[in-house]
C-alpha cells in the first residue's frame, strides 16, 4: 500500500524520528498529569464537584495563557525550535515535581492551579514548536501522512499515558502525588531526547540583524497584525476557514467533555472510583478513534482534498453526536467517544496540513501559536456555556442538541465556501 511505503520511509528519516520521540514522550507525560488533574479536581471523594468548578479550573488554567499567547507566538519565531523543546521539558519536570509536593501537604487550591497554569503554558510552546517544526524534516509530498502520523502518535501517546496513570494511582492506592512524579519524570526524558537534535535543525531561520529582545516585544503588535494579515490574503483564506472551523469544533468538544465529566462522576457511578474508571475507558476508546482518524485520514484527504475532508468530519459529527448521546447511557457514549476522537482528530489532521502548506516558514510559529489560543478559548468558552446549561447530572438534552446544530453549521460552511 502506497500509505505504508510511505510510512517507512518517513520512520527512516533520523530527524522526523527525534521529532517524533520529543512529541511522545511529552504529550504521554501531558496525558499522565491530565489525569492527576481530573483525579485531584473532579474526582477527589472529599469534593463535590459541578460544572462551574469545572469551568472554574479550566478558565484558571487557560485563559491566563490565551492573553500572552500570541506574544509567545513572536518569540518562538525567534527562539531556536530545539532549544524550546529542551529547557520547556526541563521547566516542566520541575515544576511538575513542585505540584506533586503541593499535593502532599494539601495547600489552598490556588497554589496548585498557579503551578498547573505554568505547565501549561509552557506545554503550549511546546506543541506549537513541534507543529511548526514539522516541515523541517519531512518534504512537501509526505507532509499529510507526516500530520496523521506526528500529532495522532502525540494524542495516542497522552492516551497511553493516561492509562499508565491509572495503574500507578492503582498501585500507589489512589495516590496523585505519585501520578504527577511519573509526569516529571516523562517530561525530563522529552527534554534530554532533544538534546540529540542539532540546535539549528529545527529553525526559525536566522535573521542577519536580530533585534534587541526589548524592541522585538515592542513590535510584538505588529508581528501580530502582520501575521494576521498574511493569514488574510486570498491565497491562504483556506488556511483562515480551516483554523475558523477547527475552532468551533473545539468548542463542541470542550463542551461535550464536561457532559461527559459531570456524567461519569454522578450520573453513570455510584462512586467517584468508578467514575473515574469509566472515564479512563472513554479516553481509550477517543484515543483509538485517533488512531483510526491516522489510518483514514491520508486516503480521505488525498481523494476529497482537507477542506472536503474536514466539513465531511464535522457533517457526520452533527448525525452522530445526537444519536449516540441522548440516550445518557454508558454503551452509546464509549461509542461516541470513539466517533467523536475519529471525527476531531481527523479534521485537526486536515487542518493542520492546510495551515502549514499555506503559511509561510517565517510565521508558522506565530500562527500555529494562535491556534492554540483559538484553542484554548473556544475550550474554555465551551466549558461555560456548559456550566450554564448542564444539571447536576450532566444530563442535557439542550447542550447535545446545541452542539449537533454547531457542527452542521460547520459542514455547510465549509461546503459553501468550496463552492464560492
């Protein structure tokens, strides 16, 4: 098959193969201090937790982030790639480590989620420095495999890591402490396997004058307006209504994982140990429609083309999404999480593939770093507008028909704009 052939020579290439252990070993530590999170937050038995709280720790841990973000966006546009990815790791073991000493002397709350909220920002630096070093080392030809295969690998490698957090907190009889120790741990190896990739390999390439930092963040407005601009010129309005449609999409994802939160802790349990089983077993089950998006997506792209591709994910999320999750059963929403992993990872493949092929190398950084605020925002918005609608429960047949009616607009939008 032409994709396996492809496949091998893209894991024969030395370099894409540094890249891509830098992204699993990070993204498996980002799944095992995700789940010490949701254990530590939503699941602790001493904790009545609702949707606002929910909302509460997202917001908390994001929309910090979501105002620098674009600031970093110029600086990973001056950073060397590589370096990103080793002192980011290290900062991230730290302070991971930081958080597990928190949890054991059970301090306010506010200095746990001060600790998280630098781990995440820094992992934003991170996955945008992968996303944007990912033409470096592969050619035009196999960059739509290279996107199934990197980012899908990343989220299946978060999975796993999940999944080894949830046989450490077994082990460790419910300890999150140690669950976030064995994420410091994986965040230290990410940041020495970058060590074996030369510091110029990655990029951005260098300027012949560089600017003194101070006047480079006094610019940093106009970088942004240029960015924005450069995303705006007709030649790459495909890439702006991908990142437009992606962002919905993550909008009714966000939303959607904290119905499936409040319905795995109250509504499908009787414990909060069970819950947390049962939403170990969704996340498994999203994390192998990952993997079936990395096997689909190269031949659906290559026939339908990425935008086709993408308005046909969130089409077939608008039929699927309602039928598989009125009901309010266990069944048919471990079948929803496999469909809806399949469908998003599928159109974020799509997505990705369009913004690198347009964007220039000299703003990739900077775009791919807006991305991941458009993210970040939509996430959080999402998560409120859940608060809002969700009963204690989580059952709410209004959000589910709300989210169903946001990915049909997405397909008919896509689809016209084809047509135009």
């Amino acid at each position: 098959m032409p994709v396996v052939r492809d496949l091998r020579v893209l894991l024969r290439l030395r370099y894409f193969r540094r890249l891509l252990y830098i992204r699993l070993l990070s993204q498996g530590a980002d799944g095992v201090y995700q789940v010490a999170l949701a254990a530590y937050v939503v699941f602790s038995p001493e904790k009545q937790t609702s949707a606002t709280a929910i909302a509460s720790a997202m917001a908390v841990l994001l929309l910090p982030y979501s105002l620098v973000g674009p600031f970093a966006g110029v600086l990973l546009d001056r950073w060397r790639r590589r370096q990103v990815f080793v002192y980011g790791n290290l900062l991230r073991a730290l302070l991971a480590a930081l958080t597990a000493v928190l949890i054991i002397g059970r301090v306010p709350d506010w200095l746990f989620y001060a600790s998280a909220l630098c781990i995440t920002a820094v992992n934003r630096f991170v996955l945008a420095g992968l996303s944007a070093s990912l033409p470096r080392v592969v050619d035009t030809e196999r960059l739509v495999l290279a996107n199934s295969l990197s980012p899908t690998a990343g989220t299946l490698a978060a999975t796993a890591g999940g999944g080894l957090a949830f046989a450490v907190r077994l082990v460790a009889s419910g300890s999150d402490a140690a669950v976030v120790l064995l994420g410091a741990f994986l965040y230290l190896c990410a940041g020495l396997t970058a060590l074996t990739v030369a510091p110029a390999l990655l990029g951005p390439d260098r300027q012949p004058k560089r600017p003194r930092m101070a006047t480079a963040l006094a610019d940093t407005a106009r970088d942004l307006i240029a960015a924005v601009r450069h995303l705006a010129a007709p030649q790459r309005r495909e890439a702006a209504w991908a990142l437009a449609a992606m962002t919905l999409m993550r909008f009714c994802y966000g939303a959607l994982l904290v119905l499936l939160l409040m319905l795995c802790r109250y509504a499908l349990s009787t414990t909060p140990e069970e819950g947390l089983r049962l939403l170990g077993l969704a996340l498994a089950l999203s994390g192998a429609g990952f993997f079936a998006a990395a096997v689909v997506t190269p031949w659906a792209a290559g026939h339908l083309g990425p935008r086709r591709w993408i308005a046909v994910c969130s089409g077939a999320a608008a039929v699927l999404e309602p039928a598989l999750g009125l009901p309010f059963a266990a069944g048919p929403l471990l079948i929803a999480a496999f469909v809806l992993g399949l469908i998003t990872q599928g159109a974020k493949i799509a997505t990705d593939t369009v913004v690198q092929s347009c964007v220039d190398d000299a703003f990739r950084g900077r775009i791919f770093s807006m991305y991941d605020v458009l993210f970040n925002v939509a996430f959080v918005g999402a998560a409120g507008v859940a608060a809002l609608m969700l009963p204690p429960d989580g059952r709410s047949t209004l959000l589910v028909a709300l989210v169903a009616v946001l990915y049909a607009g997405v397909a008919a939008a896509l689809t016209r704009f084809g047509r135009r």
